[in-house]
C-alpha cells in the first residue's frame, strides 16, 4: 500500500496532468481556445500634402537616384535648392529611384503600399525612366533592328505607369525626364542624336493632353558642350544642376 500511495499515485497524477497539458496545446496550437476578436490590419491613411508647401518626391532610374553627381544631390536635391533660391516653400525631396530601374521595375515598385501613401502625401512627381529599356547594354556596341517598335513598347509602359501615379494622386504635378544622348562620342552616336529627338518627341506627343504632367527636355544641355560624369553615361554636377534647374522653370 506504502508502495502504491509513494509511486503509482504521483505516476497517475502525472500521467492525467501531462493528457491535459497536450490537450489544451493541441487545441492552442489550431486556434481553439479564447474568443475570437476581430482586429483590422493597420492600415497607414495618406495625409494630403500642406497647402503652401511643395512636397517632391522623385523615382526611376539612376539618373532620378543621381548617379554621377559627387555631391549625392542629384536632380532631386538641386530641384530642392532651386525652389529654395526662389523662395518657395519646399520640403526636402523623398527619392526611391532604383540604379538599373526599367519600366516593368518602376511599375512593380509602385504597387507597394508605403508607395503609394508616398505618392499620395506629394504634390510634385519627377520620374525618369525608360532610358534603360531603350538603350540597354546593346546600343553600346549595335542598335535594335527595329527603334521605333521599341520606343512605341516603352512609351505604352510609361502611359501605365504615369496611370498607376494619377490613380494614386490625380492632382499632382507630374515631370516626366527627357532623354539625352550619352554616346554622342561614340560610333553610334550621330545615329542616335536622331532617335533620341524621336523619343522626346512621342512623349510629348503622347502627353500632350495632360495640362498637369510636363515633359522635361534634356538633349540640348549635352548636345555642345561635355557635361558628363566620369562615367561617360550619366550628367555630372553641373548637368544635373541643369536639369533641376529646367524643371524648377516649369514648375
């Protein structure tokens, strides 16, 4: 009896504690126990931008990253000082462009939340894209048989894009970058200078019904004159100081 109270009691005890322990962690682990609350996800709410105040933000490429500029302003940065120089309330620029980015990379990324709360919280929008789907790495040594169904390709993606920016925001001021030609040196580059007057032609063209989107003209700032990082693809500061600053004067 001594023997059955001392072992067989406490091994039972344990026996019936240890079924209920895995009772109740089986029932926890399927979501069993408790009352159901139902909580929303956080969801962040777009504030509009201030009245009075000029809130950039830039996305693209790697020329909206600033690629080239040993400052690391960029145009977003340059845009910035500008507006300042003239006395315009101005907030520093958000820039999420991404160095390699094509049309198919800036669409992706504008699908993201904190994108789009981003794009909503702006009143002035400076994209520059497209650059790379054109050019790619094969127009450094062979143009694409056909450019023309290229750039109708890329200017379709662009329209997409700028779709997706006014489904988010419809009323801020949208700066599309025009493109210049960076090989002006090189073998191609005489034929290019043509195809580039092409593309800014056809975005123009194609946004010409748009009172509140500007296509921003680069080509004439290289045309004459070597204002190139030492990259030899991307502006140097005071190319990039250029563009900022044509954008300013149309905004």
């Amino acid at each position: 009896m001594r023997r059955f109270l001392y072992w067989y009691v406490p091994l039972t005890a344990a026996l019936i504690a240890a079924a209920v322990f895995a009772d109740g962690f089986y029932s926890f682990a399927r979501g069993e126990t408790g009352t159901t609350v139902n909580v929303p996800s956080p969801r962040r709410v777009a504030a509009p931008p201030p009245s009075g105040t000029i809130v950039p933000i830039i996305l693209g490429d790697s020329l909206a990253r600033g690629t080239g500029d040993e400052t690391g302003l960029g145009i977003g940065g340059r845009f910035v000082d500008e507006l300042r120089r003239r006395n315009l309330r101005t907030q520093n620029i958000v820039n999420i462009a991404v160095n390699g980015a094509r049309t198919g990379d800036l669409r992706q990324q504008l699908q993201g939340h904190n994108v789009q709360v981003l794009l909503a919280q702006s009143n002035v929008i400076i994209v520059s894209i497209g650059g790379n789907d054109l050019w790619g790495d094969n127009w450094r040594s062979a143009p694409p048989r056909d450019p023309s169904m290229v750039m109708r390709s890329v200017v379709d993606q662009i329209v997409q894009i700028v779709g997706i920016i006014r489904a988010a925001n419809p009323g801020a001021k949208i700066f599309i970058v025009g493109l210049y030609n960076p090989f002006a040196t090189t073998r191609f580059g005489a034929m290019i200078t043509p195809l580039v007057k092409e593309w800014n032609a056809r975005l123009i063209e194609r946004f010409a019904g748009d009172s509140n989107l500007v296509v921003v003209q680069t080509a004439d700032l290289f045309n004459w004159r070597d204002r190139l990082s030492l990259d030899r693809f991307h502006p140097g500061d005071e190319g990039y100081g250029l563009i900022a600053r044509r954008i300013a004067d149309a905004f």
